[in-house]
C-alpha cells in the first residue's frame, strides 16, 4: 500500500486497528487506571476537515503542471488533506478535533532528480515554500505544510515515484536506490539479489529511504547493522542552486564531512533524491533467546557486559519494570509473556529470588547460520547467570507484532488518553541517574493515574537508549498538556546528560531545543549554510531551524 494513501488520521493501514476490546486483560487494567468506558472520538471524515484554500495562482499551477505533468500535480482535498498532517501525537490530537490551520496548496509526484530540481528552482523564483514527503510518518511535525511570511504559498513534493534500486554492487555491498523507496520494496528488492539493508525502523511500512536519512534514524537491529549515518556511503540532494553529489568511496579524510551534514538535515537543504547505501548478504536465520532479570539495575549491567565482551547481537532490548507489568497483561496464547509465566516458571523465579513485581524482560536477537546462532546463545546464557530464561517464544511474538504497536495509539486517544514517547541516549555511568531523572520529573508533572514506560533499545560501547512513553488521561486542553509534558521532560533530559533526540530526529517539535544540545554558534553555522543552498529560504520552512 503507497503510504500517501495510508489512514491520515491515524497510523499506517485504514483497515488495520489495535483492538483493545480483543485483549480483555490490558483492556481492563485500562479501563481501571485511567477510569474509562466509552470512546471520546471515532475516526474524522474527510468532509469534516476544513482546509485553507490553495494560495497557487493559475499561471504557477500551469508551469508546475508542465514541469511534472498534469497527471503528477493535485490539489483535490483528500489529496492535500493526506499531506498535511504527519504522525506526532499533536498531529492525530488535531485530527480527532477536526482541526487543521495548514495545508499543501499542491501535492506534487515528481519522477527524476532534473523534475525536483526543475521544481525548486520555480518555487525560489515565485517565493512558494517547499516541503519534502518521504512517508509522512514523522512524529515531531516534520512533514507539516508551513510557510514563511514571505511566501505566498506551500506545496508538498511526494517522492514516492522516484522509489527504483539502480544499481546492486554485489562484490562492494553497496547499492544505488532513489530515495522515494519505502521500506518493503526496498527489502524485496535487496532480497532478490539475497542482501538486505538491515534497517527496521517502527516506521518501517510506511517510510522511506530519503525519510530515514533526513532524520537520521535508527532501526530496531541497529545495534547490529548500524544507524542510517553508518549505513549511507554517500547522497546526492537536488538544492535551490543545484545537485550536490557526495563521493562514493569507503572511506575519507578529506575535510569534514559534507555526507554527514546531510544525513538528519531534514530537507532544509533540499531534497535528498538517491543514496549509495551499504547491504549485508542475507543470513539463513534468526532466533530469540528472552530472560527475567530481579530488577532494571541487574538488566542494564547484563547487557552492558554484552557489549565489554565484544559480543554483537542482533538485538538487544532491556524493558524496564513498569514495561515488563504492561507486558505481562497483553501476553498472548501464542507465547507472550503471560502464558509463560506458568506454575513451574513461578517456582522458577521464586529459586532464583526474582519477583515478579520487580522483573524485568529482556530481548536478546540472533542471527546467522543454525550454528552461529546455538553458538550465540550458549555465550548469552554464560552472562546471564542470575536470570531466568523464557526461550525463544516471547521473541518471536515480539518480532510477529512489532509494526503493530503504533495502532494502539490511535486506540488510546480515542479513548482520551495522551500518549506519547520522548527517546535519549547516554553514557553508560549516566544511564541509570538519568532514567531515575526522568522518571521523578515526569511523573511529579504527569496526573496520578498516569504510566511512565520505558526500554533500552540500542547499546553502543560507550553508552545506550533509553526510550519513555507515557500515557495519561486528557486534561481539558491536552494540546497544552502535551507541550507541558514535552518541554519539562526534554529539559531534565539536556539538563543532565542526554541527547536532545536518538533517533526520532528534531522536525518542528524539538527546535527550538537545538541550541541547547549543540550551542547557538552550531544554529548559525547551518543558517549559513542554508542562506548559500537555499538563499530564498523555501525549503521545509521551520523545521531544525527557525
């Protein structure tokens, strides 16, 4: 399914949703936490969105439709009404209140990098905003429509038709793709020629390459294959002035990297068309080994040992208690973690002094031939004395339902309830006093009645991530709630050692934050930078700077 065709509302496929009601464990420990009974909203109609009119003129919708073709520019509602919203809880808040202040005054499909530039260069002569569109599945509103004063209008560039692998180099392990890929087709694709490009982010259904490099994301095996920025060997980005190609090679010391500046520049640039990125051959097989930890602290010091010892799995993720509890209740029959948890396990924990109350989970993935995979798991096992291990039956339904989660979100806010995630990263003898931080700043500002998870999803050998949601009932302005909870959670997280951002990236929702991770000399640096790409400054008006 294209992901400009996906539920605008609400996450990823119309016809997919969370059923809570099919959970009757969570769905009542649910309705107990936050008192709930009947749902708030039901999905909007399209026809209940009101959109600004389009602001183009005549003449400028005649010359775009000559530089793409009439069948490639729309400027219908539903079509603006799909680009105009991406997927941050703000967002879909907006959404279930039938309000939206800012639209594309066209959506264009552009098929080659001579179209994009072609583009641009119009949009820099006639003062009309651009806005790049991978998926649209940003969670910090970096996909949303604005403009600058200045410009008279805003259009958005899908580049979902510019989606081809171009080139497989077998004997390098590197391939050419445009950006506009999404996720799936390029895994189909790689595996065709038996690699893959190992990057499964949350989004992955419904996000693309160019997406993933503008944000400078990471996947949920990136602990083994890498972030984006390690995976991109080099970009070509269509700007205002012109195509910037990197060199490809493997390496260089040739000055800073102009690579890098591209990679998480979030289309303030220009538009990040093709990629030169690295594959891995496919392994045979992959497999899960699950344990039970006596707390979070005993967790944390298992997996950090995993990474002094040089041992390098696919996945390594640490849930912390308040998870684990939440884990527990949406066990399904097909090996979640409540039907594991059977009279033997119990007298199991019970010998090795691990309550249940206090447990944590941890994931630990495999890859590789049969025989590297047993090999692994017997060095996992050494490490983990002390715990409890639950086979491998927990990891794969992890594995079965891992796109899913997002559907609950829609869910919850239809049920009033807030949800959201804020993500950091730190060094390994700050991990636990700022997990502790957080925890004590967002729950003395969150209601009572609230819940504060969070995981470990990504080990580096300096240091890991950490990962919070929360979810908390709707105050009577939850707009205003949420930018409470999102200013006074992200202070605490740059007041005491975290990164602004592991890999969510920064968009529109975490900039005004960007001075205090990198300093206003940093900010100034890039509006140079941009005043010499992008001296009409069009390109994805306030999002990274302002």
């Amino acid at each position: 399914m294209n992901a400009y065709l996906k539920k605008w509302w609400g996450w990823g496929d119309p016809h997919k949703r969370f059923s809570l009601a099919s959970r009757p464990s969570i769905f009542h420990f649910l309705q107990t936490q936050f008192d709930i009974k009947d749902k708030r909203f039901s999905p909007p109609h399209e026809k209940d969105i009101k959109l600004p009119e389009s602001q183009l003129f005549q003449n400028e919708i005649k010359n775009l439709q000559a530089l793409v073709g009439m069948e490639n520019i729309f400027y219908d509602h539903a079509t603006r009404l799909s680009h105009c919203l991406g997927k941050s809880t703000p967002d879909l808040i907006h959404a279930r209140y039938k309000k939206r202040e800012e639209a594309p005054d066209a959506v264009l499909f552009p098929k080659t990098e001579s179209e994009v530039l072609n583009i641009l260069r119009f949009c820099g002569e006639q003062k009309i905003s651009v806005v790049p569109f991978g998926g649209g599945s940003s969670v910090l509103g970096g996909v949303s429509p604005s403009r600058y004063t200045h410009h008279h209008a805003v259009i958005t560039l899908n580049l979902q038709k510019m989606n081809r692998v171009l080139n497989v180099d077998s004997s390098s392990h590197v391939a050419c793709v445009q950006a506009g890929i999404l996720g799936p087709q390029l895994e189909e694709e790689l595996n065709r020629h038996h690699f893959t490009f190992g990057h499964f982010p949350q989004s992955f259904e419904f996000s693309t390459l160019g997406g993933w490099i503008a944000t400078r994301g990471s996947g949920q095996n990136s602990s083994y294959y890498g972030n984006i920025s390690d995976l991109v060997v080099s970009v070509k980005i269509a700007t205002p002035q012109g195509i910037i190609q990197t060199r490809t090679t493997p390496d260089s010391s040739t000055g800073p990297s102009l690579r890098q500046l591209f990679i998480g520049s979030e289309g303030i640039f220009g538009v990040i068309v093709e990629a030169v990125i690295k594959i891995r051959p496919q392994t045979s097989s992959a497999s899960y080994g699950t344990y039970l930890l006596p707390h979070f602290e005993s967790g944390v010091t298992a997996i950090q040992k995993i990474k002094e010892e040089n041992f390098n799995p696919l996945i390594v993720r640490l849930s912390d208690v308040s998870e684990t509890q939440i884990s527990f209740k949406m066990g399904s029959t097909q090996g979640g973690l409540k039907t594991i948890l059977s009279y033997f396990v119990k007298l199991w924990m019970k010998f090795k002094k691990i309550k249940k109350e206090e447990s944590c989970f941890l994931l630990v993935g495999f890859t590789g031939s049969k025989k590297d995979i047993n090999h692994q798991k017997k060095r996992i096992r050494k490490m983990m004395k002390g715990s409890l291990s639950l086979g491998s039956k927990p990891g794969f339904t992890w594995h079965k339902s891992r796109f899913e989660l997002p559907y609950l979100r829609d869910e919850l806010l239809d049920y009033g309830i807030l949800v959201d995630t804020f993500e950091t990263a730190t060094l390994w003898h700050n991990l636990i006093p700022l997990y502790n931080k957080i925890q004590k700043e967002a729950y003395r500002i969150l209601s009572p009645k609230s819940l504060l998870l969070c995981h470990i999803s990504h080990t580096y050998d300096t240091g890991a991530s950490l990962y919070f949601t929360f979810l908390t009932p709707f105050k009577e302005n939850p707009l205003t709630q949420w930018r409470e909870i999102k200013k006074t959670v992200t202070q605490v997280i740059l007041d005491n050692g975290g990164t602004l951002s592991h890999h969510h990236g920064i968009g529109k929702d975490h900039r005004d934050f960007l001075a205090d991770e990198h300093g206003g000399e940093f900010l100034n640096i890039l509006k140079n930078i941009k005043q010499t790409l992008d001296p009409s400054g069009i390109m994805n008006p306030g999002k990274l700077i302002q």
